[in-house]
C-alpha cells in the first residue's frame, strides 16, 4: 500500500484548506480522518507525513479522543514522520513530546487580537540559548 499524507481534523468545520488545493494540485494522496465525527486513528504506519489541524480542545484535555490522539503523534515521532501542526496541531506536538502547553491568558483565533493587532512571538532566554532554534 502507498503511503499518503494524513491529515487529522479536530473539528468538522476546520479543513485543510489551501493545503488541500496544493495536494490536488500536484496529485499527492492523502487521507483525512475527522475525529469530531468518531472517525477512526489508529495507526500512522501509512502516513507519508502527518498534518494535524486546529480545534477547540486543549491538549491538555483528559478525555479518550486526545490520549489517542496524542499516542499517535507520539508514534509519529518515533517513526521520524514528518509532521505539521496548526494551532491544536502544535500544541498536540508540544505535548507528545513532552513539552508544557499553557493557557494563553488572551483569547486567540487567527493572527490579530481584539484590538487588532498582529500577535508576535517571543523567544525566552531558553529559547535564545538553544542553537536549534536560531537555525
């Protein structure tokens, strides 16, 4: 069986979007595996790579649907399988890799806050010190 890209959703309504035009566009196989409608992820042994998009769950959430979620990702991991993660998609990678996720004390959807303004991100001296972030 060929390998295809897999792509996760966390919630009906948010697509790939774009990233799904592209994969049209040049004829890459990919699957996509809704787990708001129950749909099953069980495995990532045919995943090509492996893209995880947004939701309103936390990763930090104590339910069965982000336990497994979060074991596949963390067997994505093991199995060196490229990985993109969007909103939940990164805080999901963050967690399965053994990283903190903190509740962001702004409300956040999209790239601009309530006042309009773009949001930044800022390195820490951590995040300053490590070589593979400055790369």
């Amino acid at each position: 069986m060929r390998k295809s890209i897999c792509i996760v959703k966390n919630i009906t309504r948010e697509g790939p979007g774009l990233l799904e035009d592209l994969l049209k566009e040049y004829g890459i196989k990919y699957s996509i595996i809704d787990l708001n409608q129950g749909q099953n992820f069980s495995s990532v042994e045919n995943c090509a790579a492996l893209v995880v998009l947004g939701g309103p769950d936390s990763a930090n959430d104590e339910n069965e649907k982000m336990h497994n979620e979060l074991g596949r990702i963390k067997e994505s991991i093991a199995a060196k399988i490229p990985y993109l993660g969007i909103c939940l998609g990164l805080q999901t990678l963050v967690k399965a890799s053994g990283g903190k996720v903190v509740r962001n004390p702004v409300q956040e959807i999209g790239f601009r806050d309530l006042e309009n303004n773009p949001f930044t991100v800022d390195l820490t001296e951590e995040g300053k010190r490590d070589k593979e972030t400055l790369h």
